[in-house]
C-alpha cells in the first residue's frame, strides 16, 4: 500500500543571480529557452511529472530569486524540500565560489532530517559559452568534499544535460523518500471491512 | 472549543476584523456574511468562498496574513440560497454593492464549485479576473447525491451533519490536521440546518460547469497529495478539465489546507497574484519601494547572452 502512494517531490533551485536558474527550469519542463534576462521576483513553481524506477513521480520545481532584494517571499517554501539544485555559471568563478553559501542556507532552512546525505546536484550552467572559468575539475572537486554531490555540466540554451540533472536529483530524492517510508511509517492497519469498492464521492465538506 | 478557537491568532482575527452584514436580494432574510481586510483602495480584491460546512472566518488564517502584506482580501458566508441561478445572481449584487468590477476568487470543496460556476455565469461580462480552486469539483454527480438533493431542505440537521463528518478524514495524524478538523465540526455544529441544507443542495443538485467557458480564466488549481475527501480520480478529472491551469500541489494538507498548511497555501496565493501586481487587476497596494524594484526587475535587459 504504501509504495502506491503518490509521490510529490518538491526541488529547489538555488545559486546566484544570472546563473540561469529559471532558464533551467523553463527548459526541462517547457523545453524553451529564451535569451532575454528577467530578474526573478520571490520565487515561482513549475510541476512536471516524471517516471523515476518505474513509478510516476510529481515533480514541483521552485526557482528562487538570486537577488536577495528580490526574495520577497521569504524561505517559506524551502520547508518540506527533497531535493536541491545548487547551480553556477562556469564562465563567473564568484557564482562558483558561492555554491558553499547557498548550500549551507538551504541546510538552515530547510532543515531536513539527514543534512549528510541530503540529495544536492550541483549544475555549472553555460557550458555553450567561450569563456569559460571554472573548470571541470574544480567544480567535481568542491562537489566531492561535500559528501560526493553529483555535478552536471548544462547548456539551458541548447538543451545539454538538463534533463539527466532533473532526472539524477529526482532519483536521488526517491531514494531518500522510500528510506524513510520504510524505517517510519507505520504499517497500514489491517481493514475488516473493504471501503475501496465504495463507489460515491464522500459529500464534499 | 477548538484549539483554534481558543488561539491568540484567531481571537485577534475576531477582535479586529469586524464581521459584516450585507443583503443583496429583495427577501431581507439572505445576508451574506463578511470578513474584510486591507486597503480599500484596491479594486480587484481576493475573495475566499467556502465549503459546506465553513463559515466565513476559516479563511481567518488567508485574511490576516496576505491583509499584512498589503492584500485586500475578502471572506465571504453564502445566505440560504436554494439555486444556482439564486446563488450566481446574489453574488454579482454583491460585487455590485461593494463596487467590485473584477475580482480573483479562492473557492474551496463547494466554495470552488461556486466559484466556477459564477465564472462560467459571468463570462461575458467578466468579473473574475482569476481563479484558485483548492480540493474542488466540477460536476456535482459524482456525489451521487442528485436524486436526495431536492428532499434535503426538511431533512435533520443531525442527518445533514452527519452527511458531512462522514466525510471528514479522521486517521490524520499531523497536529495541524486534526486541529483543522476539529475547528471545522465546531463550525459545522453551529450552523442552522437551513444554512446547512441549502449549502449540501447546491453542492449536490444535478449542475456541472462548462469549461469551455471558462477558456480565458487564470486558473491555479490547489490540491494536497494525502486523504481528503474528494478521490484522486475526482482530482485528476479536475487537472485534465483545465489542462492550461497551473497545479499547486501540497504534500499534505487534509481536507481543509488553509487552515492547516496556511503558509504553504498563502505562498501559493501570491505567486498567483504577483502577475497582476503591475496591472489593473492588482489583488493588493504596493509601497514605493516594491513599485521601483518591479520596475527595474523590468527593465533589466539583456545580460545573459
């Protein structure tokens, strides 16, 4: 019964302005990109349901303001979080350097139950520019000292490694939730008498 | 009484936000309830209806905490009405009386049935600037109830409450939850078996809407992922009648979300509403400092090639 339950997911994307985190999310779930720059106010919300090992998963995915002037709405939402998307630009190595700020943010506020092995990716976005920064290397460095974070090069422009990076937090985030079913939960009480047959809607309150 | 009706936070809702009385319709025994907060300057306020059973103030929680940040936000409790045509009709009164051209309506369980239908009436005069429906329907037979619905007027409050608290999921085990549940019998335990009887005949009397009407309505729709009343089937036909709407998903939440998960749900609600915040339909006032930093997230161009 229980692993039948539906599953909603919610995933926040976090790192600083400019990084492309709302291109991001437009690409995997809307699959469009657009050059025009638009600071995100508060925060907003795309769902998108995916199949991860054979179940169908809802996705919400929360794209944040990078400019704390923006971040009108506070950290309400980091609250309940599964997964998180830490994303930088590789061609700006200060977007880089902040990784380690907004990852120990989230631990603040979201405080999930097992901050060690909390399912983080980590994004170095705008791999189809010339001038790249922060190398490989580097990044895959700073993702292993923090507990071997899985780390996705992306172009939100041209649609490289943006759903593999979804996909490996969603699976990540599913595997953390089937833990828990498992060690906490209760088991479903036996039923003496079947009220799944029952055909009406209970009379809506 | 209820945990919630005994918190600081609900009996400052009642200390300082007065309740209000309006009739709309020629029989002076139909009042419309309210609860009104924020700028009055504000045209295109949020309206929050109902379900069956609740009074006005269980959007207590949606009136104080959206009016603190500049929201006009507006409760409302249904007279007795026994029709939809009554129902429809009373409400674009009441617009008129409060001088509201277009409004954004938060309905939940009945309360978004009504709002649908109200959308639906007003389509071509449009007075809904947009929608929230939370743990809602759009075709009153899946109750099952069409036939029963025109006897219920002279049925039992204790038959009709019944009907109801069957309803109601009582395995929660979130504290907050079974202290929406609990705040909602006592709601439910008050009303009249009139008020009670007329509310169960419109949410059960043969009625669906027709959603083609409702083709250029913004549409958020709300609804929780743990036991609540309405089936997942119920829930999915909902997704696929507006399949343009935008989904608001909360992980738990119960029957009753605003009152249990307010903040999640609040967060909700302004997502929903920042789009209007530059335009004529704006749900609240901003101060200066918030009028410049839109304009300039605006106009900021360009800088990612």
């Amino acid at each position: 019964m229980a692993s039948r339950k539906k599953v909603l997911l919610k995933v926040i994307i976090l790192g600083d302005s400019g990084v492309g985190k709302t291109s991001l999310m437009n690409q995997y779930v809307a699959k469009k990109f657009s050059n025009q720059y638009k600071a995100t106010i508060g925060a907003d919300f795309l769902t998108k349901e995916v199949m991860v090992d054979d179940r169908l998963v809802t996705m919400q995915i929360w794209d944040t303001a990078g400019q704390e002037r923006f971040q009108s709405l506070g950290v309400a939402f980091y609250r309940g979080a599964d997964g998180c998307v830490l994303v930088f630009d590789v061609t700006m190595p200060n977007t880089f350097r902040s990784l380690d700020s907004w990852r120990d943010e989230f631990l603040i506020q979201a405080s999930p139950r097992d901050p060690e092995n909390f399912p983080f990716v980590v994004i170095g976005n705008k791999i189809d520019l010339e001038n790249r920064a922060v190398s490989a290397r580097r990044a895959q460095g700073w993702c292993h000292s923090k507990g071997d974070i899985p780390y996705f090069e992306t172009s939100a422009k041209e649609a490289i490694n943006v759903e593999q990076a979804f996909q490996a937090v969603a699976k990540n985030a599913m595997a953390q939730e089937s833990d828990v079913e498992l060690c906490s939960d209760f088991p479903d009480p036996i039923k003496l008498k079947d009220d799944q047959a029952k055909p009406r809607e209970n009379c809506a309150c | 009484m209820s945990d919630i009706s005994r918190s600081h936070e609900y009996l400052s809702f009642r200390s300082t936000i007065p309740q209000r009385k309006i009739i709309v319709d020629d029989d002076n025994s139909k009042e419309w309830t309210l609860y009104e907060a924020g700028p009055k300057t504000v045209k295109s306020p949020l309206i929050c209806f109902p379900p069956a059973s609740g009074t006005a103030d269980v959007y207590f929680r949606q009136v104080l905490g959206l009016s603190a940040l500049g929201y006009r936000v507006i409760a409302v409790e249904y007279p007795i009405y026994w029709t939809m045509k009554e129902f429809v009709e009373g409400f674009r009164k009441l617009l008129d009386h409060l001088v509201l051209d277009r409004v954004h309506i938060f309905g939940a369980s009945l309360g978004g049935f009504l709002a649908q239908k109200f959308a639906e009436h007003s389509c071509r005069s449009q007075r809904v600037a947009s929608l929230i429906l939370c743990n809602t329907f759009y075709d009153t037979t899946i109750f099952q109830q069409t036939n029963s619905a025109p006897t219920f007027w002279m049925m039992p409050a204790v038959y009709l409450k019944k009907m109801v608290m069957g309803s109601f999921e009582r395995r929660a085990t979130e504290p907050e939850i079974v202290d929406s549940i609990d705040f909602m019998v006592e709601k439910l335990d008050g009303m009249s078996q009139q008020a009670l009887a007329s509310r169960l005949t419109l949410n059960c009397m043969n009625c669906y809407v027709e959603p083609q009407k409702l083709r250029d309505v913004d549409i958020l729709l709300m609804d929780v992922f743990d036991e609540c009343a309405l089936s997942s089937g119920v829930r999915e036909e909902m997704c696929k009648c507006y399949p343009e709407a935008k989904r608001a998903h909360l992980k738990t939440g119960g029957n009753f979300p605003y009152l249990s998960k307010s903040t999640e749900v609040n967060v909700f609600l302004q997502i929903h509403l920042r789009k209007y915040d530059m335009g004529p339909y704006r749900a609240r006032e901003l101060t200066e400092n918030e009028l410049q930093l839109l304009s300039e997230a605006d106009g900021t161009l360009n800088k990612s090639s």
